[in-house]
C-alpha cells in the first residue's frame, strides 16, 4: 500500500507555492490549510474536492494560482488531497497523536503560540462542510469560543479586545488546542452515526 503521507519535501514544497507570488494573495498557509482540511476530515459527509479546493488556492474562480502546466496543477492539488487523506487517517486511528498545526515564536524568553491561521482554516472548512451549525447545538458549543475568537472574519469591538496583544492571542491558542481533542471526538462520533 502507497503512504499517502506528505514527505518533508513536498510539504516544504507545497508551503512554498501557497506563499509564492504564482498564487493569489489569499491563498491559504499551510497553518491555515492544516486546520481547513481537518475541518473538512470531520464532516459527516465531506464536500467533493471541486468545491473545497478552489479555498486553498484563494477562493475566487477568477483568480487562480499560475501553474506551469496541468501537471503541476494535478502533483500539487494531488499533495494537497494527500495532506487531507493523511488528517483524516490519523483522526481515526491515532485521535491522540493529532496535533493542529499552530505558529510558534519567540518573544524574549517565552515561547508563544499563535493559532490565528489554523482557527481562520478550521473555521471556513466547518462552514463549508456545514459541520459548525451542528457542532453550535452540541454540548461542545462552549469549547469554541476561543476556536471562534481566534478564527472568525468578523468579531465585535471587545472580542477584539481579547486578541490585541500576543499573550492574549497565545491564552486563546492554548485554550483552544486544550479544547480541541474534545471537539474532534464528538465530530468523529457523530460521522460514525451518520
């Protein structure tokens, strides 16, 4: 059986094309992609890739990244199907070895984490595959708040408040990654359901 894991050179490879000038401004990163395709792994019933992948490029069909050819366009769009197969294997065999793709930087002595681009892609995959209005009436309704806080395009003036400085933002991260496996057992549970 073929791994379907990304080795650390495509990965390297596929984090350079989503930041380079070949793709739209508003192209995922590969923070941002890890937390979309884990959303996208959760869904009950997953979108077809026709309708998620044109996300990761930008999200507008007018303005498409600038592949060399149909070839490259089929190995890194195939990469990025891989990346999702191999999200999706491990939430179901290794639920405890999954970890979400936060930023990590130094500030003085302190290690701080920033979870903005992989809240922001777990945020649009949960509303693209309609997972979140499930997850919204759950009992884990109240573990998304920081999921929410650190993801979503429009918050009010004083939730703003809670992001304006890195400690704040690394709180919210922790927070979330704390919450997280909790989140991905009840999605998991209730696409076996279904």
């Amino acid at each position: 059986m073929q791994n379907s894991d990304l080795s650390d050179k495509e990965f390297a490879e596929l984090d350079a094309f989503l930041l380079s000038d070949r793709c739209p401004d508003d192209a995922m990163t590969m923070d941002c992609l890890h937390g979309f395709l884990t959303a996208l792994a959760l869904a009950p019933t997953p979108p077809d890739s026709a309708q998620w992948l044109p996300y990761v490029w930008g999200g507008d069909e007018n303005e498409q990244p600038k592949f060399k050819n149909e070839k490259e366009q089929a190995r890194l769009s195939g990469m990025v199907q891989r990346f999702l197969a191999e999200i999706d294997m491990t939430l179901e065999v290794a639920l405890r070895d999954y970890e979400p793709l936060f930023c990590e930087f130094r500030q003085g002595k302190k290690t701080l984490l920033d979870g903005e681009a992989w809240c922001g892609g777990f945020w649009e995959g949960m509303h693209l595959s309609h997972t979140w209005d499930m997850l919204e009436a759950s009992e884990c309704a109240p573990l998304l708040r920081p999921l929410y806080l650190l993801g979503a395009d429009e918050l009010e003036e004083e939730e703003l408040e809670l992001l304006d400085t890195p400690e704040k933002i690394h709180k919210l991260s922790v927070e979330a990654e704390a919450n997280l496996p909790h989140i991905l057992k009840y999605c998991l549970q209730r696409r076996r359901i279904n």
